[in-house]
C-alpha cells in the first residue's frame, strides 16, 4: 500500500518518483498553426511518447497524464470521437513500443462509457505490460479525482464498512499501488488541478508553465524537474525540523 503524506512524512530524492500531468493546450497550439485542434491532439500524443523516454532516463518511476476528463464528454461529438481514436492507437499500436522499451502501461477512469474495442484493447495493452519493470505510464480515461473517490467509498460500503481510515479508502483509490504524485504539471497557462487525483495531490508540489502541450520537450521536463528539486517539502514541518540537504538550497 503506498505511504500517505498526510499520515506521514514521505521520503523523498530530488527526482519525483511520481509525474502526474495535465497536457493543455493542444488545441491552441494547432489554431496558431491553424490547423484543425485535433491536430494537436495528434502532437501531443508524439510528445507524451517523447516524456516517457524522458522520465524514465531521469528516474522517474510513474508518469500519470490526463488523457480525457468525465468532464470532456462535453466537446464537440467529432472531437470526442478523434480523441477515442488516438486512445486507441496508443492501446493498440504505440503500446508495442512501450513494451519494448519496458514501460508498464495503466489506465484508471470509468471505462463503462467507452466501446467494446477500447475496453478490449485496455486489457490487452496492460496485459502486454503487466510484468514490465520499467516506468508505469497510467493514462487517466474518464477520470475525475471525485469520482475516484466516490468509487472507492462506495466500495468500502459494498464491503460493508460503516467507519473508514484514511488508508481504508486510499487502498481503493484506482492508483492504489503508486506512490503519491511528487510533481504535478500543467502546461497550457492555466492554473487548475481541474478534478485531477484530488486525494492524491495533497502534498504534490505543483509546477505550471505557459507552454503549450505539443511544445513541451526534454529542456520543458527537465526545466520543471529542477524547479521540484529547488522545493522545500516540509510535511507540515518547520524549515528548521528538516534534514539540511533538503532545506531550500
Ligand atoms: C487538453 O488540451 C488536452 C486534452 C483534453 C486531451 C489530451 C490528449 C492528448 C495529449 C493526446 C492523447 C493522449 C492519449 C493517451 C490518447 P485542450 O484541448 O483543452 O487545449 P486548449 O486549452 O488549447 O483548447
């Protein structure tokens, strides 16, 4: 079961251990080029192909991107229908280069709303990956942290539980087994957690950039890894209680 950081203090390094992003902007990025927005859509899958290579040189362990919120349901029907497309290639084709780069491919969400092919196609890519030691890229699919949480309280009450820990409900949140995200990024200007891993996110250290999505590169990640490693985290504690290799350089 991953460690809490409101029940105690994470031990850390200098690397996030857990990437978690939200990759806004695709759509302004192809109307500057004007270009349909799901074009860059279309980038911003090439460019998430890139990160993983780049967090898993770095050392981290999980990168958890924000594919699809129950929330976009609301776009346009053609928009929603090319982004079920590109799940789709990333589950079928893309996912064969991750496995031969031993990543582990995961996807957490509520997957009663997508097709039949998807929902096969989910299985079988993590599957394929399951024994992979390399990074875990979660792809997070009509995922809301609020729902999350609700599916994991409900759970515990089919279990019959009457009075819940904070460990009861985080051991049935869907990224049970990955440590809390150490980093949270969001490109594209705007500074939302936007319904994402609410529970989670409670001691992230959040780095917002303006650069959109498909721009984002190796420098980018880098960029926002040294910006993490810069951050004091406290826990809760005094600057004075913590050890001096990571009080604020
Ligand atoms: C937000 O940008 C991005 C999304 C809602 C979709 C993210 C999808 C990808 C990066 C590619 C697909 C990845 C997988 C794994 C299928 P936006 O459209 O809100 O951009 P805007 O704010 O500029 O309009």
């Amino acid at each position: 079961m991953a460690i809490s950081s409101t029940q105690t203090v994470l031990d850390y390094t200098k690397i996030p251990r857990h990437v978690a992003v939200i990759m806004d902007g695709n759509g302004r990025w192809a109307k500057k080029r004007f270009l349909p927005r799901v074009m860059g859509h279309k980038k911003g899958l090439d460019v998430l192909e890139d990160m993983c290579r780049v967090c898993a040189e770095a050392g981290v362990g999980y990168l958890t991107v924000f594919a699809f919120s129950t929330e976009n349901w609301r776009r346009p029907a053609d928009e929603v229908s090319f982004l079920m497309g590109l799940f789709l290639t990333a589950l079928q084709k893309k996912v064969l280069q991750m496995h031969e780069n031993g990543l582990r491919l995961k996807v957490i969400g509520d997957r009663s709303r997508f097709s039949e092919e998807i929902r096969q196609s989910i299985v079988r890519a993590e599957a394929l990956t399951a024994n992979n030691t390399g990074l875990t890229l979660t792809i997070a699919a009509d995922y809301g942290g609020r729902w999350d949480i609700l599916q994991a309280a409900n759970a515990l009450l089919q279990e019959g539980k009457t009075e819940i820990s904070e460990s009861d409900l985080a051991e049935k949140l869907m990224l049970s087994e990955a440590p809390e995200p150490d980093l949270f990024i969001r490109t594209g200007g705007e500074t939302r957690i936007s319904n994402f891993m609410l529970w989670q996110m409670a001691y992230a250290e959040f780095y917002f950039t303006d650069v959109l999505w498909p721009d984002f590169d190796a420098d980018e990640m880098h960029r926002a890894f040294s910006s993490f490693a810069g951050r004091e985290r406290r826990f809760g504690r005094t600057s004075e209680q913590l050890p001096q290799e990571q009080q604020r350089p």
